[in-house]
C-alpha cells in the first residue's frame, strides 16, 4: 500500500474514531498530496519518495511553529502543533539516534576525506542525501560541524 493510500485510509478510520487533530493533518496531508499530484510535470503520479518528503517538510514546518509559539508564551498552540507532529511522525522512518549520527558522520568524514572545516560541503552532501528522511538537517549540520573542527 503507497503511503497515499495510506492517509487516506487513515483518514476514514479517523473519522470513525472521531479523532479530530489526526482527521485536520491528514487531510492537511492529502492536501498537499493532491497538489504534487497534479503538478505539472508530475503525470498524476506521487512516489512514496517524494510522499514521504512532503511529510517531512510539514512535520519541520509544525515543530518550527511549536518552537515560537512556546517563545510567544502560547502554550496552547504550541501543544495543538506538536500533536499534528505526532499524527505525522507515525509515517516517517524511524529516526537515527545522536550516537549513529555521529558514527555515521565520522565514517563519511573518512570517506571523502575530509581533513577539516573547509570540507564541509563535501561531507554535507554526502550526508544529507544519505541521512534524507531519517535524521534532521539541522542535527546533521551540527555534528558535521563539530567532527570537522576536531580534526
């Protein structure tokens, strides 16, 4: 079953659970599935690939949102957009720990040779193609970051 037809089984049984933060983000979701269906170029197809980027990208957007509105002291919008980042979370790989990151960084940093902070652009797209999905930009950049300037 692609992921598309996932959500939208997901969608119905949401709406039998009357579950209504998992029915608003999934049909947020479709939403956007729809849109890169019927992109031009996009031959009414969506890859689970290119599924599961959309779902990525609002999974950042929504805990982006949760981080300032926890800056605003909106506490209550903060919760609503983490528990959409949950609903969500369920259809992402599962996420690498920090210790694999930094083992996983140090095995590209050897790879591509890397010798300091000025091969940073090398080990980054290495890594961010590789890590795409199941670690965050951020993360990566950060210990990308740190392993060269140790070295």
């Amino acid at each position: 079953m692609s992921l598309f037809e996932q959500v939208n089984e997901d969608i119905k049984m949401a709406m039998k659970a009357k579950d209504k933060v998992a029915l608003q983000t999934l049909r947020n979701v479709k939403k956007y599935f729809l849109e890169a269906k019927t992109a031009p170029g996009a031959n009414d197809e969506l890859t689970d690939a290119d599924a599961l980027k959309i779902i990525l990208k609002l999974a950042k957007q929504g805990k982006d949102s949760a981080s300032v509105y926890k800056e605003q002291n909106r506490e209550d919008l903060a919760a609503e957009e983490l528990e959409q980042v949950e609903v969500l979370n369920k259809y992402m790989p599962k996420q690498m720990t920090a210790e694999e990151l930094t083992d996983a960084i140090k095995a590209i940093i050897s790879q591509v040779g890397a010798t300091g902070p000025k091969d940073m652009g090398k080990v980054m797209g290495v890594a961010s193609k590789k890590f795409a999905g199941v670690a965050e930009g951020r993360a990566i950049s950060t210990e990308v970051k740190a392993q060269l300037n140790s070295l």
